[in-house]
C-alpha cells in the first residue's frame, strides 16, 4: 500500500480542524500535529516536524514565555499518565489565550490532545459576570435608597462593592456644605482595605481619618476643580502632585479618580474618589458608567438627606414659634386682663352705687365704660380661642345637648341688640330630632358669633332667622364652601342656619370670609367695628367638631350662613362627661348681716395681689361684704409668712386669694409651700389669675387651689365661690 496519499488524506483532514492537534507516542515524542498547534504556541513548523521529545517541546514553550514551568509540567504529567484514559484541563497562556484541552490515550499507549481556543468564550462569559455584578450593585443601591434613610448606610454599600471592584486601596465620599469660599467638603464615609492598612499601619490611616473628619476646605485638593467644572479628574500620581493634599501624599496613594456627585438641578454637591491600580481600567467602560449611576444615586441620597435635615429644623422652628406664640398669648393675656379687670370692677362697684348715689348722666358714662370693657374683652377672648384652637391646645367637652333650649336661650341673648335695631327675629327648629352630642359652650359661641354678624350688618328694620334642622352631606354641595374637604353624602348633619335680610356680600369677597383678621371691607372709612375673627372662630370650632361651614350671599338682599356639625357614632369614642368642676354651682352673692356675727368670728381673708387697683378692687368689696381683709403685694413676703415661726394656727386666715403672677415668687410655688405645711394646708385657696389658657385651671388646681377664677373677675361669683369655700372650712 502507498503510505504517501494517505499521509496527505491525513494532513488534509489535519488541516481542517479548528482545533490544534498533537499526538504523542509511546516514547513520549510529538509524532502527529496540525498547523494550529504551531499558532498557539509560536512555534515553527519544521521544528514540530521533527518530531520533538516532550523535554525538548516543554523547553521550548516555556522559553517562548507562553507557559510557565506549573503549565509546563502539567502537560509532563498528562502525557506520561497511563492508568487514566482520559483527562482535560484549562491553561490561561501569558498572551491572554485561554485552552481547553483533552487528553485521550489510544489503544497503542499514545496520547491525543485536542488544544481548543476558549478566549472569546472565556471573556464574554467573565464580561457577563461583571455586568451580572454591576446590575446587582445598581439594584442593590438603588433599593436602599427607596428603603433607607440613612445616607450613611448608602454611602458604605457604595464603597464597599467599589473599592473592592477596582481592586482600591481606599474610597470615600464627601458632601459638599456651605456657601462660596466657605465651602467645605466633609466626609460622610470612606472605606480602606485592610491590604493597605496592613501594609502601612495604623497611625498613617489615623493621620488620614483625623483630616477626613476635620473636612477639606474650600481650596485645596484637587477635588474643587472637580466641583467647578462638574467633570472627573484622573491623576496618575496623587503623591506627586502640586495640588494634592500635603496629608494625603503617600507612597501608598497612586493613581486617583475623582468623581463629582450632582444633584438633580446639576449643582456638585458631593465627591466620589478612589484610589486605584489600574487607571485606564478606572476611566473605560462600563466602570465609567457604573461609576457615572453610583454619582447619581449619591446625589438623589444627598438631596433627601439634606432635604429632611432642613424640613426637622423647618419644624423645630415651627415648634419654636409655637411656643413663642403661646407664652407671648399667656403673657398678653395677663397684660390686658388685668387692667381690664381693674376697668369692668370698678364700673361694676360704681353701678352698685355702694359709695355713693350717682346722677344719671353719671350712670349712662358708667354705662358705656362697661360696655367698652367688656366690648374689648370679647375682643381678648376671640384672639385668645383662635390662637388656642389653631395651636391644637383646645379639646372638645362633649355632652348631650338639648339643641332647642341652647337655639332659644342664644336668640334671647341677641334680643336686646336686636331691638335696638328694630330687627325682626326668628327661630324655625326640626322637631324630627332634640339632642345632638356637641361641646355646648362652643356651639353657643358659634350660634352667638353667627347672630352677632347678621345683627350688626343688617340695616333698620330687618329680619333675621335662626334656624336649625337635620340635613345630609348632599346638600352641602349647594353652597359655597371656604375649604374643599370631603363630604360623605350620606352622613347626617345638625345645620344651623343664621338668615338675614342684610347688606349682603359680593361673591369675589367671599374668599375673604372665615380667615382670621380678614373684613370684606377694610377700608379706613368702613363703619363695623371688630377684628375679623368671628367667622374664622366659627369655622375652626365647626371643624373640631368634624364639620364645615358653608354659605350664600346676594348684594343688598342678605346672606346665608350655615354651619354642619356631623350627628355620627365616631362621638362615642370621646368621653361624655369631662372632669367635674371642684366648685358646686355659684349661689347667689348675699351681703352679710353683721349683726348676726361676733366680732371676734368674723372671717379673715389674706389677699395677695401686686396690682394696686386689683388689690383695692378686691378689697373694697370683700370688705363691703363685711369680711376683714389683710393684704400682701409681693410672693417673696408670703413665703416668709408660710415658715415664720410666729403663725399659729389661731393666727391662719380663714380664706387665700392669691394671685399667680407675682414678683419674685410665683403662686404655683407658693400654693404648693402651702399646702405641704402642716399649718397652712388647711386653708383654703383661691387662684385669682389672667392666666385663661387650656391647661391653666388644671395646673393651679394641682398645685393646691380650692378654686379657681380667671380674670376680668365675675365678681358675684367671687362673692359666691368665697362664701361657699368658707362655709366648707367651717364644716
């Protein structure tokens, strides 16, 4: 047979592989090739053909420098394997070439090795894993900046995938804080490799950390020129540049990236940078590009962070303007109660004419300063319910309410100033139902307030109807309304309605009405007086009942007023009966017989007020009442009066009214120094004060008051609350 074609049938087939091929015999030599086999290892041909020892061909690979001796010997191993049939393994040549090889021994001892080039396959798979990584790295950042608020914890996931990543010895990120050249750029949160760490020791990272807490100013570093131009700047040697932080030029500091963080209007507001071995790997795709979302992600967590910092000082400011107002409120109302107290007392004590008989005109001047006083009180106390409801300090005292009695009784009230006007009043009432459970104080304040407005802008002559029934959410509908809240339809409704025949209000004032210190005519020529608190009062105590307002008007025919307050079972909830009051109800002030008391048991009652005219106010009438009266100005003279060792108990009055704003000493104070001493405990006191906001009965009351009486001074019930207090410590 011709050996001759069929060597060439072989080498033609041979040459048809993809793969290189190489067989070994026996002896170990290389005996059969293909012209691949030479292209992966930069060998010559001749040299393959002829038919070289394993020695000599591992010789030669390894002085081509494509493997190493550890390859070099594998092949060694796999060649003069004969127990083992077949075997495969993975070489990553120095060129970058990846193969795949299988070892085949053939029935005559030879060994076949099949040499697959796997690069392509290789690297897409590993371009596939880092993009598998770097996906789940975006996912994972962005899903903890929807479910974290803590820009720390962002800031750390970062770090922690980047440095490791890019093989990094250190990244940080800084945010960017003040204004101009005072800005600085403090650090949130870096990450150091323990590799460097290790490498460099302790006290060099220490130096490095202290100048990261401190912040880097405006200025230095290279990271500024990144903030101004909002473009990443790459350094090849960090150590050696002239603009680099003398703190940070370390052996161990090479090249560096810089990466600005933007915010969403394009502001730099924070800095990425870190530390890397492979720059070039550092600025190709897709680590710019997983580095440019990274940025991003920091921005929009930067942002939140900063816009939740400012919205808690936003709210600690508004909680500070709260207090303020309210202790401006407590102290103004003191401030204007007490003349006022002074004003409406002395009027009152004059009208009596105790002192003396007054003439007519005399009485109609007394008349008017009372009616002024007490015009201005009414004034006070709208301020003060509207700051206290907007405050949230008012709570509801719900009870059940016979709403005919509480119509008629507020309709008699305005009957005087009606008939002044010569208005015509009315009141139309659904008998479908008679109780509804509402806070009766506020309601008669909405009824009162309601009446007060359609009396004062109804001209001579007029009619005005109150009128209250049940209605359902559906006709609310109809009117216009100050707010755009949402009404169920089907819930039913108390509707108290004031109707008149007034001067009516244009409909583009209308979005005037219910705001505080708001008047459809402001102008300086305007001829009804008041502070434009009324109708907004109205509307803040409809709404804490859980209800609106609503109207309807027509120039020079009369306006419609209504106010819906819900009749659902959500009133259940709420507690129907508040605290009792410590006072029985006043009885009627009585002037005692001093005929029918001894001198020595007539009772002794210690005023301590610092006001003058309250004192002679006071005074005068306790004393006009036949009750003996000593008095002290000042809360520092009665706390030495508790612990002087002169008081006994036949020397204890039988009554304290006390005043709770005083110079030097406080009442609460000395309520609570009363009432913890064995002598004085058994006095009754009680808290004459301007103090008139939620809460201030309660804390006088706690501190030891029997009573408590708030000024302008209802003084016949001062008589009454006196006079049961002392019958009570008799007893």
């Amino acid at each position: 047979m011709d050996v001759h074609p069929l060597r060439e049938e072989q080498e033609l087939i041979l040459n048809q592989i993809d793969n290189a091929i190489a067989l070994f015999n026996a002896s170990h030599h290389l005996v059969l090739l293909n012209p691949k086999l030479a292209t992966i290892w930069g060998l010559s041909a001749d040299f393959l053909s002829q038919n070289p020892s394993l020695e000599t061909l591992c010789s030669k690979i390894a002085a081509q420098g494509y493997w190493n001796q550890q390859q070099c010997q594998l092949l060694h191993d796999c060649v003069q394997q004969i127990e083992i049939p077949n075997l495969s393994f993975c070489i990553e040549q120095s060129n970058g070439i990846y193969l795949e090889v299988e070892s085949l021994l053939t029935p005559q001892g030879c060994r076949l090795f099949t040499f697959r080039d796997v690069t392509s396959y290789r690297h897409s798979q590993k371009d596939l894993n880092t993009e598998v990584k770097r996906l789940r790295f975006l996912l994972g950042l962005n899903e903890r900046l929807q479910d974290s608020d803590n820009l720390q914890e962002v800031a750390q996931f970062a770090l922690n995938y980047l440095v490791s990543i890019m093989n990094a010895a250190f990244g940080d990120v800084k945010v960017i804080s003040g204004e101009g050249k005072n800005r600085q750029a403090g650090t949130i949160m870096n990450q150091i490799s323990g590799q460097f760490i290790a490498t460099y020791g302790e006290p060099v990272i220490a130096s490095m950390q202290e100048l990261l807490d401190q912040g880097i100013p405006y200025g230095q570093g290279l990271l500024w020129d990144v903030v101004e131009t909002g473009q990443p700047v790459f350094v090849e040697n960090y150590a050696q540049h002239p603009q680099s932080v003398p703190s940070f030029r370390h052996p161990g500091v090479g090249q560096l990236g810089i990466f600005p963080i933007p915010a969403t209007n394009g502001n730099i507001i924070g800095i990425l940078t870190l530390e890397s071995r492979d720059l070039e790997r550092l600025q190709q795709y897709p680590q710019r590009d997983m580095l440019d979302a990274a940025c991003r992600t920091l921005g929009a967590a930067i942002e939140r962070a900063q816009a939740q910092a400012r919205l808690r000082q936003i709210n600690e400011d508004l909680e500070r303007a709260s207090q303020l107002k309210s202790e401006f409120l407590a102290s103004m109302s003191h401030e204007l109660r007490t003349p006022l107290n002074s004003i409406l007392g002395f009027s009152d004590l004059l009208k009596r004419q105790i002192g003396g008989t007054l003439n007519e005109r005399q009485l109609d001047h007394i008349q008017l300063i009372e009616k002024s006083g007490q015009h201005l009180l009414q004034l006070i106390n709208d301020i003060l319910d509207l700051s206290k409801i907007e405050a949230g300090k008012t709570e509801l005292d719900l009870t059940i309410v016979d709403v005919h009695r509480l119509c008629s009784e507020c309709l008699k009230m305005m009957q005087p100033r009606a008939e002044k006007k010569r208005l015509a009043m009315s009141l139309e009432l659904d008998y479908r139902f008679n109780q509804a459970f509402l806070d009766e104080r506020r309601v008669r304040q909405i009824i009162i307030n309601l009446l007060s407005n359609a009396v004062k802008f109804t001209p001579e002559a007029g009619s005005i109807k109150l009128s209250g029934f049940l209605a359902y959410g559906s006709q609310i509908t109809q009117d216009y309304r100050p707010d755009c809240s949402p009404v169920n339809s089907s819930t039913p409704y108390l509707c108290l309605e004031v109707k008149d025949s007034g001067i009516g209000i244009p409909e583009h004032r209308w979005h005037l009405l219910f705001r505080p210190f708001q008047q459809v005519d402001a102008s300086l020529t305007r001829r009804h007086e008041g502070t434009g608190l009324g109708l907004a009062l109205v509307k803040r105590l409809a709404e804490l009942h859980g209800g609106t307002v609503s109207m309807s008007s027509t120039v020079n025919l009369g306006s419609v007023f209504r106010v819906w307050l819900p009749l659902t079972e959500m009133r259940q909830e709420l507690s129907l009966n508040r605290q009792s009051s410590v006072l029985s109800s006043p009885e009627p002030s009585n002037t005692s017989d001093p005929s029918t008391v001894h001198s020595n048991l007539i009772p002794r009652i210690l005023v301590v007020e610092d006001q003058p005219f309250n004192q002679l106010l006071v005074s005068e009438l306790l004393e006009l009442e036949g009750y003996r009266i000593e008095l002290m100005s000042d809360g520092q003279t009665m706390l030495e009066a508790i612990h002087s060792p002169l008081v006994t108990e036949k020397s204890l009055p039988n009554l304290i009214l006390m005043d709770v704003q005083l110079p030097e000493v406080d009442g609460f104070k000395l309520m609570r120094q009363l009432k913890d001493h064995p002598l004085w405990k058994s006095v009754p006191i009680i808290a004459l004060t301007a103090m008139a906001m939620s809460g201030d009965r309660e804390r006088c009351l706690q501190a030891g008051a029997s009573a408590y009486l708030s000024k302008p001074l209802d003084l016949d019930l001062m008589l009454s609350v006196v006079k049961s207090l002392l019958k009570s410590s008799e007893s």
